[in-house]
C-alpha cells in the first residue's frame, strides 16, 4: 500500500510585498512565470514518488493565483501525472482577494481538480488593509468569495490577522463578524509578530499589546466556537469535516515533499529545504539550503510542540507507542498546569485551554526541557 503525502507547491509572486511579511516572495513578474512553471515541472518529474500516493496538494506562496488559470491547470497536470493521487484529495489554491474576482477563472480551476480555496482576507477594514501594505478591498474580498461559490467551490477558507497598527478589541471583532458573514467553511486567525528584517518591525510599538492581543485572542476563539468553527489548532477554526488536511500533515508528523525556492519538506526521513534562489531554480540548479536526518529527540521535541499545538492535544499512548519511552516523567509538570486551569484531560489526552494556548511557549518550553534533562 502506497503511504500517504502531501505535495507543496511554492509560487513566490507577489504585487507588492505586506510590510509583515518575511516568506520567499519576489516581484510579480509576467515574463517569468512560464519559465518558473516549466521549472517546477521538471522538479516534479525528477523526484521519486515510488511508494506514495499524494492525498493532499497545496499551491502556496507569495500568491499562486498570479499565474492565472493556464498556468496552474497545467502545473497540476504535472502534479498527477508525477505522482498517483488519491482518490477525493484535498487540492489547495492560495490567492489574493484581488486575483481571485473572476468566476470564469475559478470555474477553469474547479474543472482542472483544485477544489479549495484560500483566500487571504487579513482585514475587513480597508485602512487597516492599506496599512500593512495589502493591495485588496474588502469589496474585492466579498466579490472573490461570490465569484468561489459561483464557480462550485464548497470547501473555502478565510485568514484573518489581529494584533495589527493600532487595532482595538472592538475593531477586531467588527472583522470577525465581516467574515463569519461570507460563512466560509474554515478560518485562519494569526496574532500579527513583527519579524525582524520587515518594514512593520520598525513601527512594533505600533502594535497592540500582550495583553490586547490576548484579549482578542480569547475574543476569537469564544466568537467562532459559538457560531459553528470549531478550533482544532491553535490558530485554526474549521465546520465540521473542514479542517486543513494538507496543514494537519506538518502538525501530526506525517510526510510532504515541497517544490520551489524556498519550499520544505519532510519525505523519506529527510528534513529538507529548497534554496531561496529563484535564478539558480530557473538554470534547474537544486541547491538545498539544508538538510537533515531527523535524530530520535529531535522528533519527539517535534511531537511534543507540534500535538500541543492542536486542540485535540497530547496522547501518552501515541508517545509510548512512537517513541517506545515511557510518558510518566511529563505527567508532574502536565497535572500543574492542569490545576491552573492551563489544560484539560479529556480520556487519555491532555489538551491546552484557551488560556494555556497564551501561553504554550512557556509549556512546551519546560518539556522540551525535561527531554534535554533525560
């Protein structure tokens, strides 16, 4: 039986770069697409897919929908001709409100197999939107969303951001209720950091503070709860039956291989990244910026981060049974922050509240320590 996978594929285009960003992004640029396209192609068809079926695909970036309809109907093409896919896969387009307007387009996708979509909202505001360097309204935001539906996508998500210049409790939640109107199917909500090397890290004192975005972050998550979006990540909201299978794959260990400039990947025991060097891609030279194999604690480091990351939380039995290594030396630390109201045991997990998603650094901080100890 082939072992499941999920493919990236990194398109770095963008109109203008949001002043928050630190991706691989680059200029949108027409007279390159088609040779970054029949790159990525010729990545596809070099690598060894021989023992994997691909369940889920993901075209991210920068912003994918720059490369217009042929162009990603055909780079899918490629996907499964490289590779065998599952059958009811999960075929993931990125896009911007401001590219993504045109139900002709998107219906020329739906047909090519893509079949959800996510659009970068971040604000229903358009001052805030200008702010941090968007290029959209939230016009073209309720238009790209109507031209999703008319064209037979019923799998949408939306990603929002809080915490941005100057933004109040009130204001965020004006956004919330913007979005959950255009009642997509998932929400991504993501405090805004300033990264050092962006333009926004030179305005941080801008920034609502800890405490603001805690608020809002408590605000979002009791908001969507009660109106239908369950959360299963620490920053995702999804219907029933709607989570991001492909984003599920990076949070629970399982395999993916990326393609591009900048893509990661973890296939075949290897943990992996592409060069952020688009002229190197181009000339078809694959120079990896690193590369590991993954030694025994730093994978069970991963696990302990990663599953307290997700709402359903941590499963000794599924440490014990991966790891073969007992799961009791956590279990004084984990039964504190129980008491303080920080995690909840439900059966055999123990699973972060929203307080103890506020603070998880400092949680899974003190495990990590523990494995450091041992």
């Amino acid at each position: 039986m082939n072992k499941p996978l999920g493919i990236y594929i990194h398109v770095p285009f963008c109109k203008q770069k949001c002043v928050y960003c630190d991706f691989y992004s680059l200029p949108r640029r027409e007279d390159q697409m088609d040779a970054y396209a029949a790159a990525l192609r010729s990545q596809l068809f070099e690598t060894d897919f021989s023992g994997y079926e691909a369940d889920t695909v993901y075209f991210g970036g920068g912003t994918p929908s720059y490369l217009g309809p042929r162009r990603l109907a055909a780079l899918l093409e490629a996907v499964f001709a490289a590779c065998p896919i599952a059958p009811g896969a999960e075929i993931t387009l990125e896009a911007n409100p401001d590219s993504a307007g045109d139900p002709d387009a998107l219906s020329a996708l739906r047909r090519a197999g893509f079949n959800r979509v996510s659009l970068g909202m971040q604000s229903a505001d358009d001052g805030e939107l200008k702010s941090i360097g968007r290029v959209h309204t939230m016009a073209q935001v309720r238009s790209a969303v109507e031209a999703a539906r008319k064209a037979g996508f019923d799998n949408l998500s939306l990603d929002l951001i809080y915490g941005l210049p100057g933004q109040d409790l009130p204001r965020w939640r004006k956004n919330l209720s913007a979005a959950a109107e255009l009642c997509p199917e998932h929400l991504s909500c993501y405090g805004l950091k300033a990264e050092p090397g962006t333009p926004l890290y030179a305005r941080r004192e801008s920034l609502p503070g800890d405490e603001v975005q805690a608020d809002m972050y408590l605000e979002t998550v009791g908001f969507l709860e009660e109106r239908g979006w369950k959360q299963y990540e620490i920053s995702n909201f999804a219907k029933p039956g709607r989570e991001s299978r492909h984003n599920l794959k990076y949070w629970t260990l399982e395999e993916y291989a990326g393609f591009g400039p900048g893509a990661h990947s973890d296939f075949r025991g290897v943990r992996y990244a592409w060069a952020r060097d688009f002229e190197a891609f181009l000339r078809g030279d694959r120079i990896l910026s690193e590369t590991r194999r993954m030694a025994p604690r730093d994978r069970e480091a991963e696990w302990l981060m990663l599953s307290l990351r997700l709402a359903r939380g941590l499963d000794a039995a599924d440490w014990e049974a991966r790891f073969r290594r007992s799961f009791a030396p956590f279990l004084p630390f984990l039964e504190r922050c129980e008491a303080a109201g920080y995690l909840l045991r439900e059966g055999p997990r123990r699973r972060l509240t929203p307080q103890g998603f506020l603070v998880s650094n400092q949680i899974i901080g003190e495990l990590l320590a523990q494995i450091e100890e041992e």
